[in-house]
C-alpha cells in the first residue's frame, strides 16, 4: 500500500500544480484582452474621433476661407472642436497609463 499511498500523494501534487498553471494562463489571457481591447478598439474610436474634429475643423476653415470671410479662431464651433480634442487625448493619455499598468500587473504574475 504504500507505494499506492505514494501514487495518490504525487498524483495530487500533479494536479494541483496544473491547476495554478492554467489559472495562471487564465489570467495571464484576461490581462491581454484588456490591453487589447483599451489599446485597438478604445484608443483606435478615439483617434478616429480626433480626426473627424479635424477634418471638420479644417472644413469649417476653407469654408470660410472660400467665401471670403475672416477665420475666427474664437468661433464656438472652433472652440468646441478643439476641447473635444483636448479632452479625446486626455483620454488617451489616461487609456496609454491603464495599459502599462495592466502589462505592470502582467510581468508580475509571471515573475
């Protein structure tokens, strides 16, 4: 019996280990999601957004441009572009210190 004894007690040891691996992998997965997700879809939809300020900024311009009138940059649809902006890249900025802290977390969990 004791080398049944021996079996089971190894066997245990076996399946606890594997247990913490994939529970480790498991979270290892879900940190790398949330990077994912925050890097490529969260920023991605904000920078897309930048752009479309931009663009609306810069159609806003030549319209006024074309049409002869002076470019006032205190315009309340310019100033609201450029807060939007402002506020987007904050966000960004924040979304870029959430990931190096997820990867912080990360390298900790396999260290």
């Amino acid at each position: 019996m004791p080398i049944m004894d021996e079996l089971r007690k190894k066997t245990g040891e076996s399946l606890k280990t594997l247990k913490e691996v994939a529970e480790d992998i498991a979270h290892n997965l879900e940190i790398r999601a949330k990077i994912t997700k925050k890097k490529y879809l969260d920023i991605g939809r904000l920078k897309k957004d930048i752009n479309q300020a931009y663009a609306e900024i810069g159609e806003y311009v030549y319209d006024q441009h074309m049409s002869g009138k002076a470019i006032d940059m205190q315009t309340p649809f310019i100033k609201e572009r450029v807060e939007d902006i402002n506020r987007m890249k904050r966000k960004i900025r924040e979304i870029e210190e959430e990931i190096e802290d997820l990867k912080k977390l990360q390298e900790e969990g396999q260290t």
